[in-house]
C-alpha cells in the first residue's frame, strides 16, 4: 500500500480532530497561553530595555558625567540647625586639568546646579539654576524652541541672560512669548533670550540623586554673569539656621570625540580627581557603560522570561501528549482495520503527527494573535512602552511547534507499534 499524501494526511487530521472539537480546543489551550505569554513577555521587555537605552543614550553615549557628592563628616548631625560652611566637590583646577590631561577630548563643559525662586510679574516657582557655557546644548543636543541658547560674548561679558525651559515658559508667561521679558531669579533681574524644548533624560543609577525627567523646567544662565553675581559661595537661610556651601563646580560633562576612546579618558579623569581631591566628594557616570550594563541585563531578562514562558510550552506539550494518547487507546480499533488494510507503521505514525501538527499551529497561530494583541492594550492602558519583534513571533511559534511534535512522536509510535490482531480484538 502507497503512502498517503500530504493533502489526504491534512483532511483525515482536519476530520478526525473534529470529531473531538472541545478536547481539541482545551488542547490547544495550553499552546495558545504558552506562546502568548512568551510574545507578551518578550514585547514589555524589548520595550523596556529600549526606553531605557534611549534616555542613556540621549544623556550622549561619547560623555563622561562627573558630579560633586556632599560627604557627611564623622559627627555632624544629620538634624543640626547651626550654621556652618562646607566646601566639598569639583573645583576649577580639576575643570583645567581635564582639559589638559584627558585625551581626546573634545569639550568640557562646567556647571553650577543651584535652586532659586524664578519670578515674573505675580507667578513665582522654584526650580533649578544652571549657570554654564555655550557648548552645553552641543554635548546635550537639547532642541530650542524659540529665540536663541548662551553666546560665547555673552559668557565674556557676564550679560544677564537666560533661557528658559518649556514648561517653565507655559508656567510662568501662561501664554505670551517670553523672549524678550525680564525674568527675576531670586533678587537678580535677567533677559530671557531663548525657550528650551524638553529634557530626554531619565533617572540616572548614582547616588540616589535623579535628574529631572520629562519637560524641561530649568533655568540657564551664563556661568560668568553667575559668577559675577554671586560668587561660588551658596546661602540658603532657614528657621534656626541655614546652608552655606562653598562650591565651585557641581558638575563637568566632558564629551569625547569617539566612543571607543571613553574608556580611556575616563581612566584618565578618575586619576585626575584621585589625585585632586582627599575624599571622594564626587561622582562619575559613564553614559556608553550604561548602555552595555542594560544590554547585559536585557540578555539576562530575555533568558529569565523565555524560561518561564518555556514552561508554558512544555505543559501544553504534555496536555497535547496526554490527549493523543487518550486518543490513541480509544481508536485503537481504527488503527488496527488500517494495518490490516495495508497500512505500514510510518502512515499510522504520521497521521497521528499531523493532527498533533494541527493542534499545535493552529494554538500556534491564535496565541500569536493574543500575544500581539496584549502589549497593545497594555501600552493603551497604562502607557508603559511594548515592542513587538519579529524574533518574538518566530521563536515562540518554533518553539511550540517543535515541543508539541516531540510530545507528540511517542503517542504515535505507540500506535503504530501495536500487533493489529490484538488491536481488532479491542472492544
């Protein structure tokens, strides 16, 4: 007797699974959940590692980001109200040494990061005081909104200009355009000269200190006007006491000309400031091995939930081995009329294999169908980032696909090994 042919193997499947349509249907159950649950998994993942990688590589992935840390002296309550100076962090010298130790780099950019009331006419707010150099927005790549960023004659003379973030400028000027207003910070009285757009920055892993995320609220001021004006020493009055804070620098971006050079020019900052400074009143963060830590971590969390989703599969692997067997015993009959007909133990082996085929694709292709379907309505619902990628689809339809037919061979062999006369004389 001929082998069967494919197209005859897929009806008698297609037949005989339908004789069975609710076992067949909480069959497939086990796969349908099994890779859905994998395409979900791996689609909040791929989301969340993009998101992160893309705030990490907005911060520039070609600089180093060197902050000043207050370090607490043995003794000092962390509740007292006396006043005292502390001077600690980044000073000039170490600004000056970078440029001229550092290799390949291409600007260092110094900061002052103070919080000062912001006011114009009746609308006051609190938010924070950059007082830095022109090429900030170069290292940063921050987009400008309206009118223009700090000019180099604008750090040279000290002129008293600002620029404004976005949503300090829909706060405070509620409609009219600022460029061109006087904007009081503290006692002192600025021109804003431009509007910055929003910060794509997220929270940065050091120190607990985060940066600020979402739209921009700062205010940018020169660094010399800054100087000029009030110096390096911080005052900040409160009932019973108050700051006073001596503090040259509170953070240095240096930018570096290629990735591949970072690691060295960090190695060479690290010396500088070690030798600069008797503790360790500062902090650096490299953007580029941020980047390499949350691939590492996306590796580790795609294996983490590929393995639980794998068990998914296996159990509906079982489910399907344990109803082909169930199947198997109940048309034993069947399968014995065949082999005496002349069916060899390959057709019985692969009829069965087709319908676990079947029931395997077929849970496949509606558990892809769910798995697309739950990171959409995740995002719309709660607006957390899913990506969908084909690599997610693949392997979790391979995958149920090859555990459903490896569950499935010994059913089938099973069947085709047993001796047709007893099988005939199954009741």
């Amino acid at each position: 007797m001929k082998s069967m042919r494919p197209e005859r193997l897929v009806r008698l499947a297609i037949k005989n699974l339908g004789q069975y349509k609710l076992r067949a249907g909480l069959t497939m159950l086990g796969i349908i959940f099994g890779v859905c649950s994998v395409v979900a998994m791996l689609s909040v993942g791929e989301g969340a590692n993009r998101e992160i990688q893309e705030k990490i590589q907005r911060m520039g992935s070609q600089n180093i980001l060197i902050k000043s840390v207050k370090v607490p002296k043995e003794g000092d309550a962390p509740d007292s109200k006396r006043s005292m100076i502390a001077a600690y962090g980044l000073t000039y010298e170490d600004a000056q040494q970078f440029s001229q130790y550092v290799p390949n780099l291409e600007a260092s950019t110094p900061m002052k990061v103070l919080r000062y009331d912001v006011q114009y006419k009746a609308r006051k707010l609190q938010t924070d005081v950059i007082a830095t150099t022109p090429w900030f927005l170069r290292v940063q790549h921050y987009r400008m909104v309206r009118g223009r960023f700090l000019t180099s004659s604008d750090m040279e003379y000290g002129t008293p200009v600002c620029v404004i973030g976005s949503r300090l400028a829909r706060i405070l000027f509620a409609g009219v355009d600022p460029v061109g207003k006087t904007l009081n910070i503290d006692r002192d009285a600025y021109t804003v000269v431009g509007v910055i757009g929003d910060i794509a920055q997220g929270e940065l892993p050091t120190q607990g200190e985060l940066w600020l995320a979402g739209e921009n609220q700062n205010v940018y001021i020169p660094l010399r006007t800054y100087l000029n004006k009030r110096g390096d020493l911080f005052v900040q009055l409160s009932e019973g006491g108050g700051v006073f804070e001596k503090i040259e620098l509170h953070e240095l971006i240096l930018s570096i000309d290629k990735q591949e050079n970072v690691t060295r020019a960090v190695d060479a900052a690290r010396r500088i400031l070690r030798k600069n400074h008797k503790v360790e009143d500062y902090s650096i963060v490299v953007p580029l091995e941020l980047i390499r830590q949350a691939r590492e971590t996306r590796r580790l969390f795609n294996i983490v939930l590929g393995s639980i989703a794998a068990i998914s599969l296996i159990v509906g692997g079982i489910g399907i081995m344990n109803i082909m067997l169930a199947t198997v015993s109940e048309r034993t009959r069947e399968i014995g009329i065949r082999r005496a007909l002349g069916a060899r133990r390959s057709d019985i082996v692969f009829q069965f294999l087709m319908e676990t085929l079947l029931l395997s694709t077929s849970g496949g292709v509606i558990g892809l169908i769910f798995g697309a379907l739950i990171p959409m309505a995740i995002t719309a619902a709660t607006g957390v980032k899913t990506v969908l990628t084909f690599p997610a689809f693949a392997i979790a339809f391979s995958v149920s696909v090859t555990v459903s037919v490896i569950f499935g061979i010994y059913p089938a062999r099973r069947a085709a090994l047993m001796d047709p006369i007893e099988a005939l004389r199954h009741e």
